[in-house]
C-alpha cells in the first residue's frame, strides 16, 4: 500500500460508523420513552447509512470489509442495557464533540455531507423527535449534559482508582519499611476504611451543601416571582429573546407561564438559574454510599493477597493484582476518554506502579532511619 492509498482510511471511517450505529441501537433498545428511543435508532439508522457509504468506497478499490463493533463500543452498549441509557451517554457525547472535525479533511466525506452530519446530531435528534417532541431535560440528556447520571461511568471508574492507587501506595510504603505481617494487613485494612469514610463523607458533604446552595435559590426566586413578578417576567421575556424568540412571542410565552406560580418558577429555576428543581444534584446518602463502595473495591485490591498468604509471596501478589486492576482501570477509562484501551491500560499502570515505586522508596528510607 503507499501512502496515498484510501483503503486503511476507510477502514477507520467504517469501523467508527459501525460503532456508533452499535451503541445508538444499544441505547435504542434500553430506552423506556419511546420518543427517545426513536431518535436513538433514527441516528443508529444514520450511523449505518454512513459505513454503507465508506463499505462502498472499498468495494470500488476491491475490498471487502464487514467489521464487528469494538470492544468499546459492545462494553458502552452492555452497560445502557444495563444501567440505562443516561449511565454512557456522556462519554457518547464526547466522543462525538471529539470526532466532529474528523471528516473536514477528507474531499469525498465533504462530497457526501458527512461532515456536516457529525457535526449536527443535537440538530438531528430534536429534527427526528420534532421540534417541540421532546422536553428541555430529554434533549439535554440526549446530549450528554444530564445531572442525573450524568458522569456516573467516569465516577465509578475515578472512584475505584482512588482507592486502588492511594492503598496500593500506602501499603508499599509500609512494606519498604521492613514491616510484619500483620502491621501490612492492619494498615491496609486502616487505610480502605479510612480512605472509604472520609471519600462516603467528602461526597455526602458536597452533595448536600449543593442541594443546600440550589434550594436556597429556588426560594430567592420563588420569593421574587411573589414580591416582583414584573420583574421576573420581563427577566423571562430576555431569557427567551436570547434564545431567538422575538419580543411580542417571548412576552405572550413569558405571561402565559407566569398565570401559574409553580411552571413559573419550575421555569425560572430551569432557565435562570440552571436547576432541575426535581433532583437538585441527586441523593446526597446515594453518592456517600456508592463513593464508599467504589473506593472500597479498589482499596481491596492491594490487602486482599496478604490475608491468604505472607512475606515476599504476598508482596508480589498485591503487586500483581494490583497491576492487572490499573491496567483494567486504564482500559475503562478509555470509555470516556476515547483514547485506544491499550494506551489507556500502560498509562494508569505505569503511574500506578510509580507511585508505589515511591512510597516504598520513602518507607526503606524512614525504615532505615528508624532501625
């Protein structure tokens, strides 16, 4: 092949289209709104129409290609069905925002549009639902801004990774240290409750004082609307005219809402303040307890080989499990981050291990000092 040759772009072109042709169907399938799920399997439709496209380029240079969707994208559609389709939609939407120029140089993709497609599917999907098909929080989670589940897939796997690499470090500090059998497996074990708490306690704290800061808009607002309603409604009036509206539209929609207190403010708080009154950030006991559990299963990682067995056999076993769970780590995250799983896997491994390199070299040292 030279280095003009199409056929290798091609293939890429075509293996990302079916890809994401996979993992709209996947969310398609998931969707309990049938409107949603409509406008996922329309661009699913217009994901397969796109490998069609380039499956026909390499036709006429005489190759047959059919792929199967990616590791990636099969995990990405795995999870929709089984956490739904809010669960991966931000890690869709940023691979799409990545991979919106990806055609801009490639004259026969121009030709036939394509650029323009991967560059507007927020316009795509309120066109495949119709215009007023949809409400504002669907749309906004069809295009990955969400707040309900927004970034679970990054916090879940960010979750483990901090408690596999801060335990990980602690207990190889420990270890260069000269220390025994049991100081090792206390410690670690100190270390994944504590790490736990204080991670279960950060979350819940943060959470609250968010639901805290947002209800006390909510009632700022709420009291203006009772004490100011002009003034709120001329606030509306100029929200919606930023949108595009014209002046007596956005005056005719701005005193309708207002006619009725509760959409008013529901309104207001949406539009002006940006808060979805409904979940307010989400369950602060929810996230303390999944940020408990997540810190938990990767603190685990490193302690669990020396409740079996001891000295150097133990050490090179919480090593090595404990390099298999970055590398796997690494791998989920490439899942949001779009960079390939291998890449993703030697990075976290190779930080990892350098941060225990480290704390064991800083424990020999204090070990030494100390004897």
């Amino acid at each position: 092949m030279t280095a003009s040759d199409p056929v290798p772009r091609y293939r890429a072109n075509l293996r990302g289209e079916i890809d994401g042709a996979a993992v709209y169907e996947a969310l398609a399938s998931s969707e309990t709104d049938p409107k949603l799920a409509e406008v996922f399997a329309r661009l699913g439709a217009i994901e397969r129409a796109h490998g069609d496209f380039w499956q026909k380029r390499l036709a006429e240079n005489g190759v047959s290609y059919t792929p199967k969707p990616s590791l990636r994208a099969r995990i990405l559609g795995a999870l929709a069905r089984r956490f739904g389709p809010a669960f991966v939609l931000p890690a869709l939407a940023a691979g799409e925002t990545r991979d919106s120029a990806a055609y801009d140089d490639q004259p026969d993709a121009r030709a036939a549009g394509l650029p323009a497609d991967e560059r507007s599917h927020a316009r795509l999907m309120r066109a495949a639902a119709g215009q007023e098909g949809l409400p504002g929080p669907a749309l906004a989670l069809l295009e990955g801004r969400h707040r309900g589940g927004g970034n679970t897939l990054r916090a879940a796997v960010l979750g483990a990774n901090d408690g596999l690499v801060s335990n990980l470090s602690l207990v190889m500090g420990v270890a260069g240290a000269a220390s025994n059998q049991q100081a090792l497996l206390l410690t670690g074990l100190a270390g994944l409750v504590a790490g736990a708490c204080s991670m279960a306690m950060g979350e819940w704290l943060s959470v609250t004082s968010s639901r805290e800061l947002y209800s006390s808009q909510i009632e700022t607002e709420a009291e203006e609307l009772r004490e100011v309603p002009e003034e709120e409604k001329e606030e509306l009036i100029l929200i919606y005219q930023a949108k595009g509206i014209a002046e007596p539209q956005a005056r005719a929609l701005a005193e309708r809402l207002l006619n009725d207190q509760s959409t008013a403010l529901d309104t207001l708080a949406r539009e002006e303040l940006g808060i979805d009154p409904d979940e307010l950030g989400g369950s602060a006991w929810t996230a303390a307890g999944w940020s408990f559990v997540l810190f938990s299963a990767g603190a685990i990682v490193p302690v669990a080989p020396f409740l079996a067995l001891s000295g150097q056999p133990a050490l090179i076993t919480s090593l090595a499990a404990s390099g298999a769970a970055l590398a796997a780590i690494g791998a989920g995250t490439s899942l949001f981050t779009g960079r390939s799983a291998l890449f993703s896997a030697v990075r976290q491994l190779m930080i990892g291990l350098a941060a225990a390199g480290v704390t064991y070299g800083a424990g020999a040292l204090v070990g030494a000092s100390i004897g």
